[in-house]
C-alpha cells in the first residue's frame, strides 16, 4: 500500500510540473512573437521592388497577415507553429523546417563528440581527484575546473578556433565540407 501512496504522489508531481510548464511555453512564446515584432524593419521590404504600386505592396502585406491585429497575428503564428509550420526564410527562401531538419545531422555529430569528449575527460580526472583528495593533484583538478566553470562559452570558442582552426589548421573554420575539399 505505502508503495502505491509513493507512485500516487510521484505522478501527482509530475502532472503538476507538466501543468506548470504550459503557462511558461506560452509565455516563452509570446516573448518570441513580441521580439520580432518589435525588431526594427518591416518584412515587407524584403519583398518590394521599385517598380511595385503601392496597391502590390498592401496585397503582399495582406497575404502575410501582417495587414491583421497584433492578437490575431500571433494567434495565427502560434497555431501554425504548434501544426510544425515554422514560416519560410525570407533570406534563403525556403522552408524554415527543412533547413533546421538538414543541419540536426551535424548538430547531432557535434553534441555527441562533445559528450564523449566529456566523459573520456570528467571521469578519469574525477577518479583521479578523488584518489588523490587534499593534495596538490586534487587543487590544481579542481583550480581546471572552476575555470572550466568559469570561462563564458563565446569567450573560449574564440579562442579554440584561433588555436585549431587559424594556427595549427587542424580542422576547418568554414564547415565540415570545405575542411574535406582542402585535404
């Protein structure tokens, strides 16, 4: 009995965290429309041409939506959204989901050297600095890794492309494709 009365309350948890998690999705979301909508520039430039009546101008404004009031605009964005329409690049003109699906490939091969590179590092030095604890091993582990900590992620970025990209030329700073060309 006191092992169901556990999972009762796991589940209740659980559904109360879900539940909480909707108000700040929408709020996320919102913030995101508002940013956008708030950014400098209309998207309409990006369609105009110098020979366009201003009648052609207010028809693409209307078939974008943006001729609609600002709730009924983000109301639209989101139900699309939540349908996996993520809008079209205005840039490479074409569908915003299927650039993001063509890159997941590469993003996965980046998250999962990163992960082993992690783990071949933190556990060996973990071990290491709890074999050695309160002794200079173990400080200067530790001084690493609060500087691993502590360094912002652009700052060292900067500085691993610098070290393998520009001077040893280890790997390519442009893409995994023109690193290959060059070999």
């Amino acid at each position: 009995m006191g092992a169901f009365c556990e999972g009762n309350v796991v589940n209740t948890m659980l559904t109360r965290r879900l539940l909480q998690l909707l108000p700040m999705l929408f709020f996320i979301s919102l913030v995101a429309f508002l940013l956008v909508k708030l950014a400098p520039g209309d998207p309409i430039q990006a369609y105009i041409t110098p020979r366009m009546s201003p009648d052609d101008i207010e028809r693409i404004r209307h078939s974008l939506g943006l001729d609609k009031p600002l709730v009924t605009q983000y109301l639209l964005w989101l139900k699309n959204i939540l349908h996996g329409d993520l809008g079209y690049s205005l840039i490479y003109h074409r569908p915003v989901l299927e650039m993001i699906l063509e890159r997941i490939p590469a993003t996965l091969g980046l998250m999962g050297a990163s992960l082993l590179l992690a783990i071949v590092l933190a556990v060996p030095l973990g071990l290491l600095a709890g074999a050695f604890k309160h002794r200079w091993l173990d400080y200067v582990l530790n001084l690493f890794a609060y500087i691993g900590i502590s360094v912002p992620i652009f700052w060292f970025g900067i500085l691993a492309d610098y070290r393998f990209c520009r001077a040893a030329q280890l790997v390519s700073q442009y893409g995994d494709a023109d690193y290959r060309r060059r070999r």
